[in-house]
C-alpha cells in the first residue's frame, strides 16, 4: 500500500544525517548523500501527493500499535501539498549551498555540520506535516527547531549568535505554550490524537474549549510570526547564510501556518475566535508592510514582507469557509516559493554589490542582467501582479472575502490591497536603486581587489588565540609553525569566506572609498540553482488552474473532517468517541 511511503519523508532526512555525519570528512561524498536523500523525499511526496488526491487521506501506526496509542502519520491533500513543496525548495537550497561551498572553497574547511543539521531540519518539517496527533507535532517542531539554532549561528559571529539568542528565547517560549496546552488538553480528554480529539473537544465547556484553543493559537501564531508575536523574525533571519535564511524564510513560519490551519479546521470547527484571527491577519498584513517599507537592507526588507503575507494567510484561515481556506493553502503553497526565491537572489546581490544595502548599490542590471531578471520576476510574483500566481492568491482571498461580506472582512480585503500596493513600492525601491541607479562606485579589476581585500583584512586581523584556544588533535600542525586557533575559529572563518570571497568588500585605510567591490562573475551553480526556483514560482502560474482546483479539494476536506477521522481509525469512529 501507498501508506507504507508516508514514514519516508521523515525517515530518509534522518538516516541521510546519519550518513553525513559518518562522512564528515569527505565533502564531496556528503553533498552526494544530501542531495540524493532530498531528491528521493521529492520523489516519495509527489506520490503521496497523487495517492491523497485520488483516494483521500491514509494514515499509517508506526510500530503497529493501535490507535491512539502509536504514532499515527496521516497523508491528506494538505499535508501532502506542503511536502511537495518542502521538499522541492530544500533542494533548490542545498544546490544553492553546495555551488557556495565550492565557490569559496569550504568543502577544505572541517565545516562538516552543515549537511546533517540540513537533512535533520527537513526531517522535522516533514514529521510537523504528517503528525497524527499533538505531541509528535511538538516533537517535530522542536526537531526542526533544534536543527534551526545550529543553522542560525554557523560561523559564531557577533551578529548571528545575538539573532540566534532572540530566536532560541522567543522558541522556547512557543514551546512551552504549546507543551502546556497538551497537558492541559491530555488532562481534559485522555489523548493527544488529533482524531479522537475532533470528537472529544466539544463535549468540553465552552470556556475550557476557549482556553485550549487560545493556547494553541498563541504557540503556533509566535512560530508563523503573526503580529503582535512576530517582531523576533526581522532580527533573526537576515544575518543567516543565504541559504539558510532561504529556507528559514520558506518553510519554518509555514510550518507554524499548517498548524493553525490543521487545528483550526479539525479540532476547533466552531470558528470561536475567527473574528480575532482576523483582526490579526489585518494587523500582521499592514505592520509589516510598513516595516518593509522602512528599510534600506534589501534581507531586511523580505523579513518584513515575509511576516506582512502572513496576513493572507491567517485571514483566509479566519474567514473558515472553503473559498477562504482554498486561497490561503494556495498562498502558503505560493509564498514558499516565492520567498525561498528572493532570499536566494539576495544571496547573490550580495556576491555580486558586496552589500544587500541599497545605499550601497546601484548599477547591478548593467553588470549582470540575469541577476536582475531574477530579482525581477519573483518581486513582482511577492507584489501580486497579473497574471502571476501571487495575482491569483490574493485574487483568491480578496474574493472570498468581498463574498464573505461581513464589516470586519470587507476590512480586511481593503487593508489587503493597500498592502499589496505597499509590496509594489518596497520591491520597486529596490529595483530602482539597486539594478538601475548608476553604481556609487566603479568595481575594481582582480588584481586591485584582491590588493585592497588583503589590506582591510590586516587593518581587522585580530590577535591569535593563545593555547587556551588550540585544539590538542592538531598538534602535527603546531610542529610545522602553523598558528592554532581552535577548531571553533576555523567553523568561524569558513563561514565567513561565504560573505568575503567573489565581493572584496572591505574598509581600506587611507582611501576615500566607504567599500570597494570586484566584479567577478557569479558562481553557474548558485545562479543555476536560484534560476530554477525562479522557474518554478512562474510555473505555478501556468498550473494555477490546477492548483487551485487541488487546493479547493483540499479545503472541502478540512472542513469535512469525516475523512480524515476515518482514515485514522480506519474506518467509521468507534462508539465511545462518536459525536
């Protein structure tokens, strides 16, 4: 049976980490095992995919055990759909770090975390999508979460660790939420399984019902960045590698968009706090957007918009009627893309200007014109110009809540579009200064780059670290006069060459210049890898059709509910848990 697939996603991420770690020290055999382990997870989700869209949702018991005892993983379209396009940016990412890691050199370096951390982060994506019931949900999220803390602060800079600070503080805080609402709801109702609670909740008080669902909503709204919980993400995620704020920007608030969506529709069907959620996607659409407008870092900015969009999403999910809920997967799907996209292409301004400050660039369609039609077709997709599929999204939305008709939705649907409009304006303000404005300074040729690069690099050198900093396994290095500066320096430095190599940016004493920039062409298989994501948010246009019809589906199941119960019981409720 196809069932016995839906452990894959998880399972093949964790046996790939263990595989990588394995062969640490062979670069070239680790990046094989990650990309091969991601293509296959690509593979086994476009099944499941086409399984749960002609026969309805499957659920599996890992181990055997009965339900609710086991571990229940449950396919249905919208858990599907969302490893579909997990798995399909996770890989566009990994191409992207593996052509950085090549370009500058890291594959020399004992930077060997990456891979495993990668491949377990998507193994805790994968198990968030696919839990059966509460506590595996949280055991995904802090999977993931936990992978996440080591990504946010490769390299130790100054910058990274007090972003990773923020991150582990507010995700800790989440996490505590969400672990006392299982407590509570286990206390109140004997189980955690997501099927047996669609029937169990409603036979609670309504105040109790009112305060789960409360708890819940706060823990997953912090994880998605829903305003006023969502002033962490702006501060964490830029100061990232490219790639790992790429799929941090993809997928992690995602993750915490599917479980308001999931417990919302399965286990709190009476829309109790829909008028709320709305108000919240209003402010989280326009705060944000505003924040976005703000900034002259272009990483900066998409962080602004990321959480903006948010909006759509959570007011589609509060309008808690199929259109509604149809458009608001469709965003999620979308916005994925959409965002894994631009963060990727930031990378590669940054590469190309030596900076993401449009203070500090200009010329960049001149000097490489892919590069601006890469930035330019997924920031007019973020701004929802027709016919793009970010058009179609909020085209979607928009309509269901003109139909809708309520003050507080017609509102909403009004803010939407003045945020849209502020979407066009941030990204055209980049577009402006940073791909058409003449350059602030003329690039200089290799020899003189380097020249200047070696010169600010001996201005900023610091002291070596003394034998407290040395590492006692590279003794045979100390004997040939090698300086020792511990294997956390050498993480250090590696991670560093990523923002140093391809753009000699540097302060140089005694000059007029603020930076000094080489032009030297962009790395085929960063550029390879970003083109391909770009292709794949314009091919979600030319299957919008498609999409939204699958998304539709989606949604008449959620708010049906009776599948997804019987898949997991494998056939009609049993008597002590009918409604």
């Amino acid at each position: 049976m196809i069932s016995v697939l839906a452990p894959l996603p998880v399972l093949l991420p964790l046996l790939g980490a263990a595989g990588t770690l394995l062969v640490g020290r062979h670069p070239r055999t680790q990046r094989t095992v990650s990309l091969v382990v991601l293509t296959a997870v690509l593979v086994v989700s476009v099944v499941l995919l086409l399984q749960a869209d002609s026969s309805g949702p499957t659920a599996i018991s890992v181990g055997g055990w009965p339900v609710p005892l086991g571990i229940v993983l449950v396919v249905d379209r919208l858990s599907a759909l969302m490893l579909v396009v997990a798995s399909t940016v996770a890989l566009g990412v990994l191409w992207f770090a593996v052509g950085q890691g090549s370009a500058d050199g890291s594959e020399e370096t004992p930077l060997s975390i990456f891979h495993p951390t990668f491949l377990v982060l998507i193994a805790g994506v994968s198990n968030a999508f696919l839990a059966g019931d509460l506590f595996n949900l949280y055991v995904g999220f802090e999977i993931l979460l936990m992978a996440s803390y080591v990504l946010l602060t490769l390299g130790g800079s100054a910058p990274r660790v007090r972003a990773g600070i923020t991150y582990v503080v507010v995700s800790l805080t989440s996490s505590l939420i969400f672990l006392a609402a299982i407590g509570l709801i286990y206390a109140s109702t004997g189980t955690v399984n997501m099927a047996q609670l669609a029937t169990r909740l409603g036979e609670l008080p309504e105040g109790m019902q009112l305060l789960l669902q409360s708890m819940l909503l706060i823990a997953f709204c912090i994880k998605a960045a829903v305003f006023p919980l969502s002033a962490w993400l702006p501060d964490s995620y830029p100061t990232a590698p490219a790639p790992v704020t790429a799929v941090f920007a993809g997928l992690l608030t995602k993750v915490g968009v599917y479980a308001i969506i999931r417990t919302q529709t399965l286990l709190f069907p009476g829309g109790g706090l829909d008028d709320l959620l709305m108000w919240a996607g209003l402010a989280t659409m326009v705060m944000g957007i505003l924040g976005a407008v703000a900034q002259t870092d272009i990483r900066r900015m998409l962080s602004f918009t990321l959480v903006s969009h948010i909006g759509y999403m959570v007011f589609g999910i509060a309008l808690g009627t199929t259109a509604g809920l149809a458009g608001a997967i469709f965003y999620v799907a979308h916005h994925i893309a959409i965002q894994t996209s631009l963060f990727l292409v930031a990378g590669l301004i940054e590469r190309q200007g030596g900076s993401t400050s449009v203070n500090r660039l200009g010329g960049l369609a001149k000097r490489s014109p892919l590069l601006a039609v890469l930035f330019f077709v997924p920031a007019m997709n973020l701004a929802g110009i027709p016919p793009f599929s970010g058009f179609i999204g909020k085209l979607g939305l928009l309509q269901a809540g003109v139909a809708d008709g309520s003050p507080l939705a017609l509102t909403v649907v009004a803010g939407g579009v003045v945020t849209s409009l502020l979407t066009l304006l941030a990204v055209a303000r980049v577009w402006t200064r940073a791909f058409w404005r003449p350059p602030t300074q003329e690039p200089l040729d290799d020899t003189a780059a380097a020249a200047a690069s070696d010169a600010g690099a001996q201005a900023r050198e610091p002291a070596p670290v003394g034998a407290a900093g040395e590492s006692p396994g590279n003794s045979g290095s100390e004997q040939q006069g090698e300086p020792q500066t511990g294997r956390r320096a050498a993480w250090s430095a590696a991670w560093q060459r990523h923002e140093q190599v391809a753009t000699a940016g540097t302060t140089v004493p005694g000059t007029r210049a603020a930076s000094v920039r080489a032009l030297r062409p962009l790395p085929g298989v960063m550029v390879g890898a970003t083109a391909v994501m770009v292709a794949v948010t314009v091919s979600l246009t030319g299957i919008a059709g498609a999409l939204y019809g699958y998304t539709d589906r989606a949604a008449h199941e959620l708010l049906d509910r009776t599948p997804y119960i019987e898949a997991v019981f494998d056939g009609p409720v049993p008597a002590e848990d009918g409604e």
